[in-house]
C-alpha cells in the first residue's frame, strides 16, 4: 500500500489528480506534465493523449491523514493529501521557515521567513508594516527628529512601523522598524529593528540580514551606527540670573557616538531579539536635545565583515 502512495517521480503523496498508465503505474498531476515523451517512467507506455485519471486511488487516498513532514521536529498536525504542502509552507516546525515578524512583536503576523522570496518579503514590510524599502543607500541616514519623535511616542500602543510586544516581556516594551535596506537591486536585505526598553528607558538596535542571494550565505557583515550632531563646534550664549552671561557648549554628545554591530542573519537573531546589545539612553538623548537641530542623525553603515 506504501508505495501506492507516493508519485514514484516526486515521491510526494499527490496533493491534487492522479493519473496512470495503461499498465497501472501511477503519476501526479504535477509531474506527468514533465515526463520525457508522455512516457510512463516506469515502463515506457505512452500516458495517450486523454490521459487516465486515477480515481480510486485518489478516493482511497482522500480520507487518508497524514502526518506533517516536520513531524519529527514536533510538529503534530495531521493533514489531508490536498493540505500537506501548503501546511509545510507555513510550518512553525518547518526549520526553513522563521516567524521574524511574531518574535519582532507582531503577534498577529504570521510572515515566514526562510522560503519567502526578496519581492515577497519587500512587499510584506512595506504593506504590512510600514516600512518601505530604501534602495541603495549604502548608508543609510534617520534623521534625528524622526527618531526622538517615535521615543516620545513610545507610551502609546503603536506608531506607524512600530509593534506594541507581548505583555510577557515587559521590558521589551516596544519595536520600531526603521527600513529594509540593501545596496543594490538584487542585494542582500536588511532590516533595522529599534527596540525601546521601558524599564531601562534605553534603545537598543539590532541588524537583521532577512534576505541574500544564493551564493552569499557566507558572507558576514557588520554594521557602523554613529549618532551625529549638525554643528559640533556651535556655542549658545546664555542669560544667568545675575544678568551675566555664559557661553555654554550647545553639544552634549550622547553616548555612545559610534558604535558597531554584527549583521545577524535571521536565525541568529531570534534568541538575541530579547537581548540588548548596545543601550542608549533615550533620556540622555532627550537631555542633550538629540533631534532639535535639523541635522541631527543617526547614520547607519552596513558593510561586509
Ligand atoms: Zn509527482
Ligand atoms: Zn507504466
Ligand atoms: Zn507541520
Ligand atoms: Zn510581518
């Protein structure tokens, strides 16, 4: 019975219509199309031109449930012929898969990572989470304004591109995600995911590869942040009390200015999105009024390891 079950080309069990030949030997309906000749594999008789379709193999095997292929990866879904693929597709057994957007804190985002394609995944954060790809910034610059404003709104339940995270973490209070970047047309993808730390009033920043090209899984690369000031040198002078006046240094840099980080690859970054890796300290970013001065930025480099 086994082998009458799986296509003897793909050795999937058929999701869809099964055909055979004169002799019995049965097919899928996705491989007959691509059999040399419409030759039977197994003994060469022509499939003709009304091909005969299997009917009661396919009813035999309709009430049949089956278990997922990641079964063994804990999955324990039982599926019908007709679901089988599309549940691997989706499997959180799957390890081909990530549910990147679920553990980024979008609890109702069910995105896979893994099979999904660069358009797929370009068009999934910019529909569905706001954040749209920018192209062939090789450094990409978020002006400081745009950045203090998402901190002072980081009480509220959302910001657009942001995620409010689950209740269970209450430190990991809540995600931004600035933009999906890449160097060039058919470049690697990266994705800036700026976590705000309720508790310790900090932001950390992490740098995700979420898509490469075939031949550049080995690759590593890392990321350059630097926090910058429009005018460094600028003084302001100040009234004291007393009627006297001061020259105060307008900058106080918030620390760190600089900083680097690996780039992490999504199956990297799962046990590290609930990690701080560098903190910076949104009030001594506001005390230095980090974001008045119109080109306050923070610059982010990406660049191969
Ligand atoms: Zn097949
Ligand atoms: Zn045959
Ligand atoms: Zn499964
Ligand atoms: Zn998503």
């Amino acid at each position: 019975m086994e082998g009458f079950q799986t296509c003897p080309i793909c050795l999937e069990i058929p999701e869809d219509n099964i055909y055979q030949c004169s002799a019995g030997h049965i097919i899928c309906n996705l491989c007959i199309p691509k059999v040399p000749a419409n030759l039977c594999p197994q003994c060469r008789i022509s499939f003709g031109l009304s091909k005969i379709r299997s009917r009661v193999l396919e009813e035999i095997l309709d009430p049949i449930e089956y278990p997922c292929k990641f079964k063994s990866l804990g999955c324990e879904q039982l599926l019908k012929r007709w679901q089988i693929k599309r549940h691997a597709e989706a499997c959180f057994h799957n390890p081909n898969l990530t549910p990147l957007c679920e553990k980024m804190g979008y609890q109702n985002c069910n995105f896979m990572l893994g099979s999904a394609s660069r358009a797929q995944i370009i068009s999934h954060f910019g529909t569905v989470h706001n954040c749209p790809l920018k192209l062939k910034p090789r450094i990409l610059e978020v002006p400081g304004k745009l950045l203090m404003e998402q901190f002072r709104l980081r009480n509220k339940q959302r910001v657009p591109g942001g995620a409010s995270v689950p209740t269970e973490t209450p430190c990991l209070s809540y995600n931004i995600l600035y933009s999906l970047i890449t160097p060039d047309e058919m470049g690697p993808l990266f994705l800036i995911f700026v976590k705000v730390n309720r508790i310790t009033d900090s932001l950390s920043l992490l740098c995700i590869r979420v898509w490469h090209p075939e031949f550049h899984g080995s690759f590593r690369y890392r990321a350059k942040l630097q926090l910058l000031r429009s005018t460094p040198q600028s003084t302001r002078i100040v009234v004291n009390e007393d009627g006297s006046q001061a020259q105060l240094n307008n900058v106080i840099n918030p620390f760190p200015l600089t900083w680097e980080l690996m780039v992490y690859n999504v199956k990297e970054v799962i046990p590290l999105l609930n990690a701080s890796l560098v903190n910076i300290s949104i009030s001594l970013l506001e005390q230095s009024r980090f974001g008045d001065k119109a080109r306050d930025r923070l610059l982010i480099k990406i660049s191969l390891a």
